[in-house]
C-alpha cells in the first residue's frame, strides 16, 4: 500500500494546524511547514505524535524559491516522494483601501500567496506526476471567498491574490489531469484564525458574522474537513472544483 505523505504549508496555526491534525488522524505523515513560529509548528507535531502520528516541522518561507526547494528535499529524505499537497501559506495586510497601496506591499502579498503557490505546486507535479516516474497525488489550494466579494476597503490586494488562486486552481488541473494528480481549492469565508490579527482587527470575525447568511463565523476544523475530502478517494473524480466554506456568503 503506497504510504500517504502530505505537506502542508503555513500549518503551524488555524486552518493549516487544524488540516494537520485531521491528516495525521487519516494516516498521512505530515510535514507541518512554518515560516516564523517554530513552537507552534513544534506543538502541532507534539499533538500528531501523541494521538500516534507521525509529523515533523519544517522551516521554510514560500516565498523564497530556494526555500521551497529544501522543503521539498528534506519531506523527500524525510519520508519520500509526497502524494499530498496543500497550499496553505498565506498572508495579509493592513487594512487600507487600493488609493494608499504601494508596490512593496503587493509584492509581499502576491509573492507568498500566489507565486509560492505555485512553485509549491511544481515541485509537487514533478514528483507526483505518472509522466515522470510518479504514483499521482493531489493538490488543495486555500482560496478565499474574499476571490468573489473582493474586500473593498479593506485588502483588494488579498483578494485578487486569491482570484489569482482560483484561475491557477482550473488551469493546473486541466493540465496534471490525465498524470495522476487531481488539483482544487477550498474557498473559506470568515473563520476563527490568528489571521485577521494581520489586518489590524483580531475580532474582525465577530464584527463581520451578522452579514453571513449562517450568522456565525466558522471554525478552521470545518475547512479543515472541505481539504480532506478534496485530498480523499471519496473526490476520485473532482479536479478543478471548489468547496465553499462560508456560511452562505
């Protein structure tokens, strides 16, 4: 039986943390990824081990190509050629509206939550992919509603980095769709994570729940779930789909 191996980047906290978890409970090993945080990855591992999991941090910013590739070489010396990936890293900034944005800002945002997607995903389609050598796999990308609402007044700049993410989701599972690897994306809503700290308002999920049709925010476990079913044999036949974890919105 072909080991289960899934790299999660950004996991040391909210919707990464919680997939790890879920992963370890569905027997993958898992490489918990973190950038800055090292205690939080180290307790995420610490809990996977204590259930009877097998997990290790690894540091890296996916940002920096260089650093993606020695994620990728030590998850292979660690546990060998992935078969999962998720795409979890992401940033965002302070609030402001696209008027007072400079390119420095931009840069930042779309280098983590777009371009490190992306090399994330090539080096995952070279060491999945049935044409070179692969056993397939599957790749999930973190999205946001944000890619259809837009976030006017507040990070234009994120959204459109997660619409970008939308367009890379349907266009790399067209083309990885008959190599074995079947890529698609979770769209949360507002959910309970250290994130909107980021923008400048840790209770902006409170503020914000009256407008969501569920009138509650969610919770990174209930994304955690949409991942796993994407990355699951259940979804065999799904590529290029979307799941919608917003209450409604």
């Amino acid at each position: 039986m072909q080991q289960k191996i899934m790299l999660i980047t950004g996991a040391s906290r909210g919707i990464g943390a919680a997939a790890a978890l879920l992963a370890a409970e569905q027997g993958y090993k898992v490489a918990v990824n973190y950038v800055r945080n090292s205690d939080a990855a180290d307790q995420v591992v610490a809990k996977i081990k204590e259930a009877g999991g097998e997990a290790f941090a690894v540091l890296g910013d996916v940002a920096s190509e260089a650093d993606v590739m020695r994620i990728f070489e030590t998850v292979d010396r660690t546990y060998g050629p992935l078969t999962a990936l998720v795409n979890n890293a992401g940033i965002l900034e302070q609030h402001t509206r696209v008027a007072d944005m400079d390119a420095a800002r931009l840069n930042r945002v779309f280098a983590t939550n777009v371009i490190g997607s992306f090399i994330c995903a090539r080096e995952a389609v070279r060491r999945m992919s049935t044409k070179q050598g692969g056993k397939g796999g599957a790749i999930v990308n973190l999205s946001s509603a944000a890619s259809r609402l837009g976030s006017p007044n507040e990070y234009v700049d994120y959204a459109a980095s997660k619409g970008a993410i939308d367009t890379f989701t349907i266009g790399l599972a067209k083309e990885v769709a008959d190599e074995g690897i079947r890529v698609n994306a979770v769209r949360p809503g507002i959910i309970y994570t250290e994130i909107h700290a980021s923008g400048g308002e840790p209770d902006r999920v409170d503020r914000m729940k009256a407008n969501v049709p569920m009138k509650r925010g969610g919770e990174a476990i209930e994304v955690a779930r949409a991942v796993m079913w994407l990355l699951s044999d259940e979804a065999s036949y799904t590529t290029g789909s979307f799941i919608d974890v917003s209450g409604g919105r």
